[in-house]
C-alpha cells in the first residue's frame, strides 16, 4: 500500500462520528443538524430539464477538457461576474466538481523530490488541502486564522525559510469556516510573496456566490488584474456549481487562470480519468448562464441568516460573516480561566440535550504557532430552509444559557 496513505488524518466527520458514539439524544427533541455543509435549497428547474435532454448525449465519450460550449459558457461567467476576459480554450478548464480539482492540482503542481516540499494553507480549513499535500508526498504549514482581523488567514506570520520551501499555497476566499473574505491588500501581500518565492496559487471561490454585503467578494483573479497581473502567472482559481446552484450532486466546476498551468493539470487529468459526463455537461452550460436563480438563492439565505444570528448572538460570539453559508461561533468559556471555551463538549453536550448537531472548530483546524485556532468555536451550517434553521437556533440559545462547562462539575 502507499505509505502516504498513513499520513492522512480523519475526516472531522469521522472524529465527531467516534467522540460522539455513546451518546443518546434527548428523544423528545427531533434531530436537527448543522454540521454538514450540503446545499439543500431546491435544485433550479432549468438544471433539472437539461439533466434530462442530456440523457441523448451518453453515447459519446466526453473529452477531458470539456466541450467548447462549457468552456465558453464558463468563460462568459468569468466576464460578467468578474469583468476578465479569459481564453475558453486555454485558460478555462472544466472539473467534477472543486474537491477532486484541489487533490489533483497538488498532485500535478507538487516536485517532492525537493528537500522540504512543503504546501501551506489557511488555518482551521477544508480537509482537502492537507490530504492533497499529503499524498503529493508534501508537507504541510499553516496560516492561521486571525480573530482580529475578521478570521483572514495570517500569512505574515509564516517565516521565510518556510515560504522558501513552499510550492503550493492554498487560499479559501470566501473561506470555510471563517466566511472571511480576503480584500486586495491581503492578495498584495501574497502576491508579492509569490514574486519572491516561486510558489502556485491555488484559490477555493465555492463560495463566491453567496454573499450579505452589497459589494460582491473580490476574485483572485479580479486582484491579479487590479495589482496589474494580466497573464496570471502561478494563479488559478476553483470555484463550482454545487453552492450556487444548488447542485451539489452534479459535481461540476471549473477551473481557470494561468494557462501554462492549466496546461499541465489537463495532461494530469487526462491520465487520471476526470472527464465530465455529457449530461453534467449539458446541464452545467444551462446553470453557468443563467442568474435569476443565483440572485433568488442568495436572497434566501440573506433572510435566512438575518433571522437566524440575533437568536445566536444573544449568547454566543458570532456575527454576520461576509459571505458562505456558516456561523462560526465562540462559545463560553470556564468563568476566569482566560483560555478558549470547549468546543468538543459544548458541541457533544448539545447533541445529547437537544438534538441540535454542530461541528466543534477545533476538529477543523490543527495546532500550528502554538495554538489551534479552531479552539473554542463551532461551525453552523445554515443549510436546510429557515424554519429548522431557526429551531437550532432558539435551542442553541436555550442552551447556552443553562450550559456549563464539563470542568465545573
């Protein structure tokens, strides 16, 4: 078997699944989960009825490269979302969806071979980077998460001799927990580390699309171009349909930016298998090019979390994030004790009285510069429709204020 295989650490899922294990629900409560964060908004009708005149189109195999008309039509949403006018056939490249796109570029972008291979990501963040790096036989640096300045990752904190190794930097933006959005004069700073140090830039933009302030969040590539980087060098960004869209049983994204890059991900993904059924395909032109149900789904969060976060923060430090789908939350801590609240109890206690399943930060995050900075928080997933969405939340509530930490007793 791979060695490298035995690097990997469980899912946070998995973790939460064990520590979990014992406990027995209070019967009287129906289960409420805000754990996983899967899309269960409707599914737009117009997917649905290309998914089904796709059906004709199984007979062909499909190119690993997309048909020209996904190309374009992901190309034609770079340009009226963002303003960039990229090339459909070299610098837009289709993908199942942006969890096998992020595995996979790490495995085209890693040389372990040099000394200290190393791939840095945000800090607490998605499992899939530090798998990635993993099994591209990297090893891994974080940046963690800066309660100060709203949850962005602190890059400067990472010393010179790290970046110097570095290959790969994984950014999150609008970011998983966080919702931290990352402004142009964080993407400056990165950028000209980037200069100096050789190093890929991969940007997960899942979330791009749901947002609460008036201004849309700023694209990767949108900083590349506004800090006079027209030919993207090192940068490619990932984003998919599966939070937008609703859809996130399609498996379908794309990828784009620097075009010698993308160039060898494709020779990758050619050998690796990764091309996109033709029905996905179909129904992926009809979703890319249409808006109406994107603007209808962000509204509903809009409400969603408006009605949602006053219940929460009444008692928990949470606030409205800039954009995605969670509430990441502080939660109390022992009277005087100056540290971080426990997330794992708080989370488990909460489950067995209640019913309500949240995801304890520190299982997102790894200890890096002396401290776990998922430590003392949870992530919500405000998912499901409004109404269970704001039952978690009054029950939360009620037990916040009756909760008391395991070390009091």
């Amino acid at each position: 078997m791979n060695p490298l295989l035995g690097k990997l650490h469980p899912y946070p899922f998995e973790r939460l699944r064990a520590l979990s294990a014992e406990i027995r629900p209070n019967p009287a409560y129906p289960p409420i989960s805000l754990g996983i964060g899967e899309p269960r908004h409707p599914t737009p009708a117009l997917v649905e009825d290309a998914l089904r005149e796709g059906l004709k189109r199984l007979s062909i195999y499909p190119p690993t490269a997309g048909e020209p008309r996904l190309r374009q039509a992901c190309a034609d949403w770079l340009q009226r979302r963002y303003g960039l006018a990229l090339d459909p056939d070299t610098q837009v490249l289709p993908v199942l969806g942006t969890r096998e796109a992020l595995f996979a570029l790490a495995q085209t972008v890693v040389d372990p071979s040099r000394p200290g291979a190393t791939v840095i990501s945000p800090n607490p963040f998605y499992q899939i980077y530090e798998g990635a790096a993993l099994l591209a036989g990297a090893q891994t640096a974080f940046a963690n998460s800066d309660p100060a300045r709203n949850f962005a990752a602190d890059w400067a904190a990472i010393d010179a001799a790290t970046w110097a190794r570095t290959q790969l930097v994984y950014v999150c933006s609008p970011g998983n927990p966080t919702g931290a959005v990352m402004p142009q004069s964080e993407w400056q700073l990165l950028f000209g580390l980037q200069d100096r140090y050789g190093f890929v830039i991969a940007s997960d933009e899942c979330y791009s699309e749901i947002y609460f302030r008036d201004t849309p969040p700023l694209g990767a590539l949108q900083a590349a171009r506004a800090a006079g980087r027209d030919s993207f060098p090192g940068l490619v960004v990932l984003t998919s349909l599966s939070k937008r869209s609703n859809v996130p049983g399609l498996r379908s994204g794309f990828v784009a930016g620097d075009a010698a890059l993308l160039k060898s991900f494709l020779l990758y993904r050619t050998y690796h298998g990764s091309a996109m059924s033709p029905m996905v395909q179909h129904a992926s032109v009809a979703a890319w090019g249409d808006e109406a149900h994107v603007v209808d789904n962000r509204a509903q969060y809009r409400a969603k979390f408006a009605a949602v976060t006053p219940v929460l923060a009444e008692v928990l430090d949470v606030r409205l994030p800039d954009a995605g789908f969670y509430l990441w939350a502080g939660v109390p801590s022992l009277a005087g004790s100056g540290a971080p609240g426990d997330d794992i109890d708080f989370a488990l206690q909460l489950l067995a009285q209640y019913n309500v399943a949240v995801l304890p930060g520190s299982l997102l995050a790894r200890n890096a510069h002396g401290l776990n900075p998922g430590a003392g928080r949870i992530r919500m997933a405000l998912v499901a429709e409004t109404a269970p969405c704001l039952q978690a939340a009054q029950r939360i509530a009620e037990f916040t204020l009756a909760y008391r930490p395991r070390t009091l007793a």
